[in-house]
C-alpha cells in the first residue's frame, strides 16, 4: 500500500476532527513536506533510518516546526498501523528534536508610548491599546463583540478569534478566558466602545468585522517602526511586551500570567518570560543581606 494512500486518508479524517485553519497548516505541511519524500514510497517499507534522514534534510526550519511534521507524519503512519498494513509506527523509534523557546524582544516602556502617540487612525489606536495593555492575540482583539465586555467587573471575557478562515474558538480551550480592564485601557474602550452601534467592536468601513489584522499590520505597524526608528518586530511582540511588563513589575504571579495568556500551565511563561527576565542579571542587586 502507498504511503500516499494514507496521507489521503489521514486528511480525509481530520476535515471532521480539526479547525479549518489547522487543516490548511496540516494539508500543506503533508503537500509540501512529507508527500514529496514518502508518497510514492510502501507504507511498509519506510524504516526509522528513512524518516530520519528526512528530518536531517530538513534544513530551513527550526526545531519546532520539525516536531510538528513528525507528529502529522506519525499520524499518518497511525492510520496504516490502525489498518494492520504495519506492524509498529516507525516515527516512535525517531528521538524529537530538541526544542528550545523562541527568544523574544520586547518593546521597551518608551517605546510602547512612541508607537502609541503617533497612531493616528482610530481603530488602529484601538488595537494597539488592547494589544499593549490585554496581552490578547490579534484574532481575539478584532473578534471582539460588545457582549464580551462586563463594565459591571471590569473585565473582557476572550471567547472567539478571527482569520482568513474565518470565525472560530480561541486557540485553546485554556484560551477562553477573562482578562482585567486596566485603567490605561479604559478610556480607549469606552470611546469604542460608544463610537457605533455595531455588535463587533472593531469594524471596517464597510461596518463589518476585520478578516485579521493585516491591515494594521501592513497600513500602520510596518510605516509606524520605520519613521521611529525603532527595530521591526511582529505585532505579537506586543503579547511579549504585556507579559514581560507584568512579571517584571511584580504584578503578577507566573501562574496569574498564565490564565491572563490562555495557557494551559506555566510552562510556556517560565520557558520564554522567566528566561527572558533571569537574563539581565547586571540589575541584580548585589548589596542585598540573605542572612541577617
């Protein structure tokens, strides 16, 4: 049986098993990545020694990327073994890559404000408010209805994310959360808030909701850095800026950030933010008494 046979199949199953803009990341991870050097290939003859030539020639991608095509790959195999064509998946004899987070470069507080003082388009302003000071993903901001903000507790209840595919749930069932309507942010909300009386808190011209955020990234975000003079880094720096801001000032609790973020655990703020803090041991102090 060719392996091509169950990359079909496989994609087949996930159409009802996954989000529509999973399936797309997994369609052209297989099309571009794993159908090329295993299509054409018996599912029973792929050996461990195969799959991990494969990933050494992998070249052009980090660690993480290689980890997510060994678990399509292992999916596909899964299907074969379902089926009884093999007799064991042979990508669990194939040792992960090591992972290692991202490096981050937040924006530092005097930078937060220049951005911020010279955006002059009003949803744009917006956006950049809630990004700064919620920490939320850019789908979750322009998903936004005027039903998710609770004036009464003074928080955001974060329920749905858009894309280019659409409408869905946050990224996670852990993403779904609440997140505090601080004072820096209030004042922006407000005068969003009452400025229209669409259900969907950012809306395009058409008064309808943003497809995603490219156009603020593109029209706005990209020109802003330059005539700053200030680095170009995504718009998810942003989220790091929050994040980083919130543990460094002791405003938090790592397990605090975590819920604020939508994370499952702390994992991933002790991984990328608790790292990114340790190292500027040049502000430690050093003239503090352990013992007294």
């Amino acid at each position: 049986m060719l392996f091509s046979h169950y990359s079909s199949l496989y994609l087949e199953f996930k159409k009802h098993e996954l989000k529509y803009s999973t399936l797309d990341k997994y369609t052209n991870i297989i099309k571009d990545r794993i159908d090329p050097a295993f299509a054409d290939k018996n599912v029973q003859d792929i050996k461990p020694s195969d799959i991990k030539a494969w990933l050494y020639s992998l070249d052009d991608v980090g660690s993480k990327s290689k980890r997510i095509y060994l678990s399509v790959l292992s999916g596909i195999l899964q299907e074969a073994l379902y089926d009884e064509v093999i007799t064991r998946n042979s990508v669990r004899l194939v040792r992960l890559p090591k992972y290692t987070a991202p490096k981050i470069a937040p924006f530092s507080a005097d930078e937060v404000k220049r951005i911020m003082s010279i955006a002059v388009n009003d949803n744009y302003r917006y956006y950049l408010a809630f990004a700064f000071y919620t920490g939320m993903r850019s789908g979750e901001i322009i998903a936004l209805k005027k039903i998710d903000i609770d004036f009464e507790n003074m928080v955001i209840n974060v329920c749905r994310t858009r894309s280019r595919f659409g409408e869905s749930t946050p990224k996670t069932k852990y993403s779904i959360r609440q997140i505090p309507i601080i004072k820096l942010l209030k004042p922006y909300l407000l005068e969003l808030y009452n400025k229209h009386d669409n259900e969907y808190l950012f809306i395009t011209q058409y008064k309808k909701p943003y497809k995603d955020n490219s156009v603020f990234q593109e029209q706005f975000w990209k020109p802003s850095l330059k005539e700053l003079g200030i680095e170009y880094r995504r718009p998810y720096n942003a989220r790091h800026t929050y994040a980083t801001n919130m543990l460094y000032n002791n405003l938090v609790t790592p397990v605090q950030l975590a819920q604020l973020l939508g994370h499952a655990n702390t994992q991933m703020v002790f991984d990328v933010y608790v790292n990114y803090l340790d190292s500027f041991n040049d502000k430690f102090d050093r003239s503090i008494e352990i013992y007294k």
